[in-house]
C-alpha cells in the first residue's frame, strides 16, 4: 500500500478504538471542534477581508488590525465571538463599530463543523476534516460574493484542484457517486469505491458542474443579450462538482436555483412595497407598471454564489437525503 492509501486507514484505526469511542471522548471531541472552529472563523473574517483587496495576503500582515484605525489587535481583543462581545461591538482604539459579522462568520463556521460532525461521525476523521475545508471554503465564498459579487479564485480553484486530491486519498466522497461506482467492480462495491472510480467521478463532477453552468450562461446570454452567468460561480460549482460528483454538481445547482429565486423574489417583493408606499405618501401616482418595474430590476441583482454554496453544503452533508426528493427513473 502506498501513503495515499494507508494513511487514512492507519489514521482512523489510530484515532478511533475497535469497540466505538467512549462517550466522554466524544463530548471532549465536540468542544474541541466548537472552539477550533470558533477560532477558523476568526481567520475565516481575516480572509474574507482580505481576499478581495489588492496587496494584502491572508498571512501580509501578520497581525490583525483594526480596519478603521490600523491599531494592531492584542490577543485579548482578538478572542473569537468573546472580544466582540465584551467590547460591546466597538474597537477599543477609536470606537469603530465592528459589524456583527465578524461573530456572526465565527459562529457560523463552528456551526456548520458541529453539524458535520454530527451527520457524518467521529468515526470517520478523515472525511469530516475535507468536509470542515469545504464548509470553511464555502463560508467564505458566500461573504465576499454578498460584498463584492465575485468569488475569489483561492476557494474555487482552490476547490477544484483539493477536490479531486481529497478524492483520491479518500474514495468514501465518491461512495455514491455514480462515476465512481460504475467503474468499480462489482463485487467490491460492498467495501466502498476504488481510488481510480472516485478520482474519475471527482473529475466527472468538476466537467458537469462548470459545464452546466457555462451552458446555462451561453444559453441566457443567447435569450436576454447580456452576461446572465458569472465566471466565478462556473469555477466554484466545478470545485463542489469535485467533492460531491456529476449528480450532486446537478442536485446543487438545482437547490441554489431555488434558494437564489426565493430571496430574490422576496427581494422584489420588499422593495415593491416600500416604493409603493412611498409614492402613495408622496401623492404621486406613478403606475404599477413604472414600480414593478423598478422592482424587478432591484431584484435582479442579487450574487449567486452563496446559494450556490448552500446547495454544495447541503448535497455534500445530506445527499442521501437529498435523493430521497428527487424522482427516480429507474
Ligand atoms: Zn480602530
């Protein structure tokens, strides 16, 4: 066996003993996990912050500061979650209100680890940690696409070179991958996937997810004239497609669809209420058709990277349960 192939398995067997894990172990591993990925998020707002600037690295400077004053943190004021709240939300130097996203990404990061753990099991380490960097990586795609409509090339390319990596130390991501189980003897299915099948279904789901987005893109540029596809969310569905396989790239777009036209209708609802209103008090009648209008091109504008980020998560934690809802043609 080479080192790709024992290394997870001498991993596991290290880390989880013949009879189960006890469970004081367990409740010790989850606070650990809680509090590691508190302390993730907390990097995960620096490279938010950063990823988008020209200049700065996640590691240039060194240090925290605060983005008002440029003071340097000290370690006090750089406690996940606690520093926020004992400093009443303001920076100690000059009174800036720091926003409560920063809380808000740390808390969500070490959510998201606690819910993976929860799905997926202690008993299986080496997965969970892939789904901990995907989880992580998607968190902060979907912050930097709310702030600046783009998703920065270090999470989707950075996706889809780790994915079909992880894919090939860890065959178990592509254990119903269809690719991956096709190419499997079929004899073997029953210990999991070959390494060949699931870097061959990590690639088939890097070629789907950005196929069909690049297809739909060409397709609505065709119908409405414009650029209806950003490039960035072809990138990062390739870099999901790699973890989760051609079916879950497919399942994940379908979810983000949906999760993206809800909030943008409620968006255009909102707004239309509020310019409705708003005429009406100003005595000014101007039509339903010059408000919808208006409404619908406020709700036109809204990033597609963080439901597209949802449905990775979601096909990459529950895809068993996603195929519960989806038809069968077989
Ligand atoms: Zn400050």
């Amino acid at each position: 066996m080479n080192f790709f192939a024992s290394a997870p398995v001498a991993l596991t067997a290290a880390l989880v003993p013949e009879d189960g894990i006890p469970e004081s172990i367990e409740y010790l591993a989850l606070i650990t996990i809680g509090l590691v990925g508190l302390l993730v998020g907390s990097f995960l707002n620096v490279a938010i912050h950063r990823l988008p600037l020209e200049g700065e690295t996640v590691s240039k400077p060194r240090r925290s500061r605060c983005p008002s004053c440029r003071k340097t943190l000290t370690w006090v004021e750089n406690v996940p979650v606690f520093s926020w709240v004992f400093q009443l939300g303001r920076c100690r130097g000059c009174g800036w209100r720091i926003p409560i996203r920063y809380p808000i990404v740390e808390l969500a990061n070490s959510g998201l680890w606690l819910l993976a753990t929860a799905v997926t099991g202690l008993e299986s380490p080496g997965l969970l940690a892939v789904e901990f960097i995907v989880l992580s990586g998607l968190l902060v795609a979907t912050c930097v696409d709310f702030d600046c409509f783009e998703i920065p090339d270090e999470i989707s390319i950075g996706g889809m070179i780790l994915g079909p990596i992880a894919s090939l130390a860890l065959p178990v991501l592509h254990d119903s991958t269809w690719v991956a189980r096709w190419m499997t003897e079929p004899g073997q299915l029953d210990g999991g996937v070959d390494r060949l099948g699931a870097l061959l279904g990590s690639l088939a789901g890097l070629a789907a997810g950005g196929g069909v987005l690049i297809a739909i893109g060409w397709l609505g540029s065709a119908i409405y004239k414009r650029d209806a596809m950003g490039f960035g969310d072809v990138k990062l569905l390739a870099a999901g497609g790699a973890f989760v396989g051609p079916g879950g790239a497919l399942a994940a777009m379908m979810i983000g669809s949906v999760l993206a036209s809800v909030v943008g209708l409620a968006g255009m609802l909102r707004f239309f209420c509020i310019s409705w209103t708003r005429a009406r008090h100003r005595g000014n009648k101007r039509g339903i058709g010059r408000t919808l209008q208006v409404a619908r091109i406020a709700g036109r504008y809204i990033p597609f990277g963080p439901y597209l980020g949802m449905g990775i998560g979601i096909v990459l934690l529950a895809w068993e349960d996603v195929l519960q809802f989806l038809p069968r043609f077989s």
